[in-house]
C-alpha cells in the first residue's frame, strides 16, 4: 500500500467513525439557533465550508450524519441572515465574548509532553475566569459557559447581554487588562518618603521607599502584590535559589546580584510592603509578577486575541475535534479542578486497530500508558483516531 492509498484509508475509518458518533449521540446546539453561521471541514477536503445557516435543528443534525465533518463550527456572533455570502450583508447583530486559550499561547511549552501542556492550560483558564471574569469584571456565573476545546485547550463564552455590542476595539480593552498590557509600575508602586533634609530654604527627601499595594487590595494593585510574596517564597524555599532564579529567566550574573540584594531583613521588608529602591529587585518582581499573574492570550505580541473578533467562529460543543477525535465538552468551575481531558472526553471504544506508527510515540489516555514503538501496532481505537488526526500514524493492512 502506497502514501496515497495509507491517507485515504485512514481519513474513511475516521470519518466512518465520526459519521457513527453523529448518528449516536446529539451535539449540543446553540441558543439561537437560526441566528448563527455554521462552517465544517471536511476530511480530505482543503479549506472550510462556511455561511451556512439552519432553519431547523434537525437540519444540522443529518448534515452532521450525512457529511461527517472532521470539525465543526458556529459563529460567536447573531446575525440577521448568517447564510449569506459576504459579511456585510449578514446583518451583525452582537456576539457573545469569547475567550479562547490553547497551550500554544504558553511561554516555552514546546518540549513538554502533551498532557503536561493541557495541564498547564487549564490553571491558565482556572485563573482567567475565577480571578478575572468573576473577581474582577463581576460577570454573573451563571452567563459563563466553559468547554474544553477538544483539543489543546479551553473556550468560556460570556452571555452577558451587556457585552453583546461591543465593538472589537472594546473586546480589546478587556484583554489589555487581563493580559497586564501597558501595566504601569507607578500605578502599582508608589514612593513614600522617608525623611528630609534642609537645603537652605527647600526641604527635599532624603530617603525614599517603594510601598507595594496590600495583598487585599482590588484589581491589578493586589494580584501584583500576592506574586511578589508568592515569588519570594518561591525562590528562598527553593533547593537552589540561584538555579531557581535562572528558572526565572534571570541572567547568572543578575541572580547573583538579585540574591546579594535579597537580604533577610529585606525580605522581610518586601513582605511587610516595601520593596525598597533596589532598581534590580523592583525590575525582576514587577516583570515576573506581572507574568505570573496576567493570563496568556495570544501567540504572540502582534497575535490578536480571539475575544477581540466579533465575527469569530468557535467549535460546536459536543462536536469532534479533527486532529483528537475528542469531544469539545461542556465544563462549570465545579467540575474544572477534576476535569481530565484525557479521560473525560474520549468517545470511541477500546476495540483494538491496527496502525502503522510513524515515530516512537507515549501518552497517558484513559488511566492507561502506552508507549509505542515505530512500526504496526494494536492500539484501541480512541488512539487510532488521535495518532491519524496527529499525523502520527496510518490505518494498517
């Protein structure tokens, strides 16, 4: 069997296996329904089928069955007429808020395993919606829905009729301050003086200190107050302080420095909300606060964030993700901390499949470790399908 005919055989056992998923269990479908624009892909097919509109639910659902997607999508916004074909004459009539966060947004996540990166993105995603969307925008829970993306990461969309007309520029303001953008170190920190001296007829100060926010204290002031004290505690609990600053991303020179800086009395000082005038200490805390606290939104700083599209279209939750095989699966903050993704979304049976692995491969799926060597290899089907929609491998003879 050549290249060719490995691909077509693998894209017609997932799409059989998608189109048996379809006719099996109901996605869930979108308050208004006829309101929103539906796109696919289509296994085997380049690009995406778009400004589709449903009249009836039933209608999307023998679709899903008939055409087997490998990935399916609604839009975020509600439009007057979703089908048609340019986006002016859609008609926008508002969108709900989209926060989309996918490991590929983490700083130096490329070496991890893929089940640490999911890790790593569902504290980011704790964070966004329990410490900003809750604390600090006020949003009501009950206009938070979450999912997990289905494949690297996790969606909230926020229905709050409040935020329906927003415009992009909005949206952008609200990730600005949840990202930290343009975070100001005199709007954190302020100098207090110390004491004075006399010069001739002028007073000037003499001694100044840098007062930190309370850790209590709203909004940005108190979040960049708790990561200092966090960072501190971290560094000095640390087997190896100076080793632990590297981890940090501090030059070996400048952790040297850093550490002959962080003497006990001011640490002590730090913790009790001064954090002196050391431009060394002032500059690592603020940086590495700020990075510690702010949520990760966007690949990169010329990256625009989802949120801030208010025409973006967003997986159908219940759907199947193209290159998982796992279900975009609705989550409540309850059930996030004991969410696993690698347990919790798998849909396809544990009957064994032949495949041809392309490299030597291991992941943790469904409580069990499978470690795979190059070659043909038994793996149930759940696998199958992830190693086809990873590229990782082909259906065997």
């Amino acid at each position: 069997m050549n290249d060719f005919e490995r691909i077509k055989k693998s894209l017609d056992f997932k799409k059989n296996e998608y189109r048996h998923y379809y006719r099996n269990n109901e996605v869930m479908l979108p308050d208004r329904f006829g309101r929103r624009e539906y796109a696919f892909v289509l296994f085997g097919s380049k690009g995406m089928i778009r400004h589709i509109g449903f009249e009836k639910k039933s209608q999307l659902l023998d679709f899903l069955i008939d055409r087997a997607p490998s990935d399916v999508y609604y839009s975020s916004a509600y439009y007057q007429r979703p089908d048609a074909q340019t986006m002016n004459e859609k008609n926008w009539m508002g969108a709900e808020l989209i926060f989309d966060l996918d490991s590929d947004h983490l700083p130096n996540v490329e070496d991890l395993s893929y089940e640490r990166q999911l890790e790593l993105v569902k504290r980011e995603f704790h964070k966004l919606v329990s410490d900003f969307l809750l604390n600090d925008f006020g949003f009501d829970e009950r206009y938070l829905e979450l999912y997990f993306s289905g494949g690297r990461g996790y969606h909230c969309h926020v229905k709050d009729p409040k935020i329906f007309g927003l415009d992009s520029g909005e949206r952008r303001e609200i990730v600005d301050y949840i990202t930290g953008r343009d975070l100001k170190e005199s709007l954190i920190f302020h100098e207090q003086i110390k004491d004075t001296k006399d010069y001739g007829h002028r007073r000037f100060a003499s001694v100044k200190s840098l007062k930190m926010p309370m850790p209590d204290d709203p909004g940005w002031r108190g979040r960049i107050s708790r990561g200092v004290i966090d960072i501190v505690n971290d560094i000095l609990n640390s087997d190896d302080s100076l080793q632990r600053l590297e981890e940090y991303g501090v030059k070996r020179s400048e952790a040297e420095k850093l550490l002959k800086d962080l003497s006990d009395e001011r640490v002590q000082r730090i913790k009790a909300g001064n954090l002196d005038q050391s431009k060394t200490i002032r500059k690592f805390f603020l940086n590495n606060a700020l990075r510690k606290t702010a949520v990760s939104m966007s690949a990169g700083e010329t990256d625009e964030p989802v949120t801030c599209d208010v025409k973006r279209l967003i997986r159908l939750p219940g759907s199947l993700h193209g290159k998982t095989g796992f279900k975009v699966k609705k989550l409540t903050l309850d059930t996030l901390s004991d969410f696993d993704p690698l347990v919790d979304t798998i849909v396809f049976s544990d009957e064994e499949v032949k495949v041809l692995l392309n490299k030597p491969f291991s992941i943790s799926i469904k409580n069990d470790r499978f470690k795979l060597e190059a070659g043909v290899q038994k793996v149930p089907k759940y696998l199958a399908v992830f190693l086809i929609g990873r590229k990782l491998a082909f259906i065997s003879d």
